[in-house]
C-alpha cells in the first residue's frame, strides 16, 4: 500500500473513529489470545485506560457447579421418570 494511507501510523498504536471504533493491532490480539468474533467487555478503571477482557460463555461459567450435588445414580433416576 502506498505511505500515504500510513502516515501517521506507528506500529502497535491505533485511534478511536468517529464512530467510537477502534481496530485492535494484530500483535495484541495475537498476545491476548482474541480471535475474530470474539465478545469483549470493556472497562475503565482509570482516566485514559480501557481494559477489555473477552466474555466467557454463560454456561461455561456455570459448568460444574453441581458436581456432587446429587447421590450416585440420582440423576439417572430422573431421566429414566421423564422417559
């Protein structure tokens, strides 16, 4: 691509649009661990500083929660009466 549609760029920096959009670096999102599609929470903890942290599935947050919960075989039990 021609320098002209990069003046001004430096490597690893970006800026917000009009639109309040910002395009990640590949390095960072690299580092981070995003991909594409990815869902992000934003915060700000402070002037200046944002942080996002990529939002985990609801039910990935609850996943083995009520291990334990019920009697060997109690589950099975339940299954077989909605059968």
């Amino acid at each position: 691509m021609p320098d002209e549609l990069h003046e001004g760029r430096q490597r690893g920096r970006t800026r917000v649009s009009r639109q309040h959009q910002v395009t990640l670096p590949v390095d960072a999102m690299r580092q981070a661990g995003l991909r594409p599609g990815d869902r992000l929470k934003a915060t700000s903890p402070a002037p200046g500083i944002v942080v996002l942290e990529r939002e985990g599935d609801a039910l990935d947050a609850l996943a083995g929660d009520l291990t334990g919960s019920f009697a060997p075989g109690q589950l099975d039990r339940l299954r077989d009466e909605w059968r």
